[in-house]
C-alpha cells in the first residue's frame, strides 16, 4: 500500500489536472481550487523547511568549520532582517527597507553586473569564425546587437528591419521548433506519471 | 605582426574588464557621444496604444517578476507603463511573484508620488502593491479567476467592481526570464489580453507568442524601456523625470562597440594563427 496509495494520487491528480484543462463546469473548478489551497499550504511549510535548514547548515558550520564568520554574519543578517521586519513591518521608511535598498539592492545589481564584464571576455576568446555555421552565428548576433542599438539605426536605417526579420524569422522558427519538442515531452511525461512508469517522484 | 599578434593573444583578460567598465561608465558624463534619434517598434508602440486607450476607472494588472539583478532594464519600463496608467486614472494593481522585487516596487511608488503630478496618489485607492504568494503563478492565476480580491487577502477601495482578474483590462509580465510563459500557457483558456516588458537576452524567446498574438506587444530590453519613455515625453510627460533608459543609450552604443572590436581581434589572431599554421 505504500506504493500504491501515492501511484493513485498521482494518477487522480494528473489525470484530473489534465481534464480539467478542457473541461469548463463547477466541479472542475472546485476540484482546482482543492489543490491550489493544498499548494499553498506545503509551499509555507516548505519555507520553515527552508529557513529551518539554513539555521541548521550554518549551526553545524560553526561549531565545526573553519569558515564559521561567513556563517556567522549570515546568521546575523538573517536575524537582523527577521528582527527589523518584526518590529516595524517592511514598507518604505522602514529599517529593513533601508537594508534592502542600501545593502541587498547594491549588492544583487553588482553580482548580475559582472556578467558584462565576463561576457566581454568570453566573446574576445570563444566567438571566433571556425566554420560557415559559426560565420552565420556571429553575424546574425552582430546585426542583432546593433538593431537594438540606437548607433544601429543611425549607421543604416534598415538594420532594425533586418534584426527584426532575423528573430520573427530564422529565430522564431528554431525557438517554435524547441518549444514543441518540449511540450510533447511535457505530454509523454505526464502520461507516464499517471500510468505510474514515471515514478521518481516517489525516490524510486 | 607577430608581437601584436602575442600581445593580444596574452592580454590580460583584466584590461577587457576595464575597457568595458570604462565604456558602460564615460557615457554618463557625455550622453551626446553618440545620435540619440531612434524609431519605435511597433511592439512598443502596441503595449503604449492599448494602456492609452483604456478608460479612466479601468484596471491593469503589473506581474512584478524582477528584482535588483535586473533593474536597469526593466525598472524604467515599470515606471513608465504605472506613470502612463495613473496619468489616465487608470487602477494599477501590483504582484510580486519574487519575494526580492516588494521593495523595489514600494520604493518606485514613492518615488513617482514625490514628481510632479502624482502627489496625490494613494496606495488602495489609485494603486495597490498585492504582495508575494508562496505558490506558483498558475496557481496564483486559477485563484484570482475565483476571487481576485481574497487571493491576496487585501483590502481598499481599488477593488470595487473588481472580482475576477477578467474584470483587469490588461496585464504586463516585467521578467528576465521565461516567466512570461507561465501566463502565456494559460492565456488561450481565460483569453486576458497581455503584453510583456523583458531584457534584451529574453525577448527572442518571447517573438513566437508576438507571432501567435497571444502577446499583444512586448517591451525588448533597454532600448525598448527607451522608447517608451519617448513616447510619453512626446505626448506631454516631463523629460526630467522620464529619462532613465533613455540616460543609458550611449552607454549602450560604447559597450557594445567596444565588444565588436574584442569579437574582431579575438578572430584576427585565430585567422593568423591559421594562415601561418603555428599557435602563438
């Protein structure tokens, strides 16, 4: 029964996602309703999971590591959002607001900013004409590049227009070409998970 | 030849990183460097044409779905699509599928109420900042289809007349990802009407559901939010205040320029490299 209650679930759940889908009417819709509650409910108790798992991770770093004061002013920064959101809620003005906007905001652009610079490099080592193929990559992007700049436009009026042609083009086709492939993967998949041969789900 | 030739190929990948901080950087101080004239996609002009011709007392729904990471792009198309709806009197609801982006959005609201023209703007009553909800945004989407206003358990007077999210007249997804799909997937069965604001690295994934009409227009990445923000200023909005992608223009140019020109000597040592048979 272990196995076969969660097989059961699994098939009722999936099979009635799916119908509802196309099936408009009350109790589909109730039924929906049913789950969505359910969701919400173990996706809260996925985030004390969560933040319980971190108190733990960086409780045993700690005590046991060497790196413990990266731990440590984790542990403060966590405890001090937590404390300042508590005390006076999280709207503009507040402490944690100020923490947000001076501390976590700076810090999250930084991190994505780097990519510019890593990009930049990349480029300068790897995007190099090794074949006709790679010739057509590297000058579809440069066209691309300079439609959605504003120089673009300026070195020649109809570089928007090719860029424009490339992606509702060339583009869009191998872009449609993927996404089906991966629905009809969707597909198989959920039927697998109904029929149960789709059981990784379950640790198997 | 051959020493420039090993010069480049040894180059210190530290002086690409300043040459591209120094590109993304100067700009600032000359933003007329570079032409600042540039047409509308008919993509943008789209997004603008519909929340234009919405009535007063309308409602739009803003899928906040980005945080500080990606600011720089999408923030100045937020700001200019709430500027555009508030100045129609036109209802903006706000929700935060990220948990990162509440701030950002709280803070922007502040911002545009201490401009010129929107002192008066009250959270609940023109706007109203929705929150974050644990679940997924289908999940999110089925609920606001049942109650729109005890999905996010808020209250004000900016709910009146609303009950279902098929009483918001249009809805723009802000995301530097697939996000946008997700409402996309679901947009056939409830028939919303959607536009999308994304970075320049997402839009190309976004062309086919332009194509299918399932988007009615999208804004694409800084030049887009540019745009934008010119066509507000051209129907009377105040340039001192709306200029923010527009600020970043040159920069832009100069980074990307400075990229072609490492995409060129990274290929003109690999060509040498290959005529003379030899690696350096």
């Amino acid at each position: 029964m272990k196995k076969e209650i969660p097989l059961l679930i699994g098939f009722i759940a999936t099979i009635g996602w799916y119908l509802e889908f196309f099936m408009a009417g009350k109790f589909f819709e109730n039924w929906k309703m049913i789950f969505t509650t359910g969701f919400r409910n173990v996706a809260i108790v996925g985030l004390l999971v969560g933040m319980v798992n971190v108190l733990r991770v960086n409780y045993k770093k700690i005590k046991y590591n060497n790196d413990r004061w990266y731990s440590v002013y984790q542990m403060f920064i966590i405890a001090l959002m937590v404390f300042f959101g508590s005390l006076r809620g999280i709207s503009p003005g507040t402490p944690f607001d100020a923490m947000f906007t001076y501390g976590f905001v700076p810090l999250d652009a930084t991190v994505f900013s780097l990519l510019a610079f890593y990009v930049a490099s990349a480029s300068y080592r790897s995007f190099k004409i090794k074949s006709v193929e790679s010739a057509f990559l590297l000058v579809a992007a440069i066209l691309i590049m300079l439609s959605k700049m504003p120089l673009g436009e300026a070195m020649w009026s109809k570089i928007p227009v090719i860029g424009e042609w490339i992606m509702d083009g060339p583009t869009s086709a191998g872009k449609r070409a993927i996404l089906f492939g991966a629905y009809l993967g969707g597909l198989t998949m959920m039927i697998r998970v109904a029929f149960g041969l789709e059981r990784s789900h379950l640790s198997e | 030849m051959e020493k420039f030739i090993y010069t480049l190929k040894k180059l210190d990948k530290r002086w690409i990183y300043l040459l591209i901080f120094l590109s993304c950087i100067i700009p600032f101080w000359f933003p007329d460097m570079f032409p600042q004239e540039f047409s509308t996609s008919k993509e943008t002009q789209r997004v603008y044409d519909i929340i234009n011709g919405l009535n007063e007392g309308d409602a739009i729904f803003i899928d906040w779905a980005f945080d500080p990471t990606l600011q720089a792009e999408l923030l100045p198309m937020a700001e200019q699509t709430i500027k555009q709806a508030l100045d129609k009197k036109i209802r903006v609801f706000i929700y935060y599928p990220l948990l990162t982006g509440i701030s950002l959005g709280e803070n922007l609201l502040e911002n545009i109420k201490k401009e010129p023209g929107y002192e008066n703007i009250e959270n609940g009553v023109d706007y109203i900042h929705l929150g974050y909800l644990p679940i997924g945004v289908d999940m999110v989407l089925f609920s606001m289809y049942s109650d729109f206003k005890a999905t996010f358990g808020k209250e004000g007077k900016i709910f009146e007349g609303i009950k279902t999210f098929g009483d918001i007249k249009y809805m723009v997804s802000y995301a530097g990802s697939a996000h946008p799909e997700i409402y996309i997937s679901l947009q056939p069965r409830f028939g919303f009407k959607m536009g999308a604001g994304v970075t320049a690295v997402v839009g190309p994934d976004m062309v086919p559901y332009l194509q299918t009409g399932q988007l009615d227009g999208m804004l694409f990445g800084l030049k887009g939010a540019a745009e934008y923000e010119n066509l507000r200023i051209k129907s009377g909005a105040e340039k001192k205040y709306n200029q923010k992608a527009n600020a970043g223009m040159a920069s832009l140019n100069l980074s990307h320029i400075i990229m072609f020109l490492f995409i060129g000597l990274g290929n003109l040592v690999y060509f040498y490299e290959r005529k003379y048979k030899k690696s350096i």
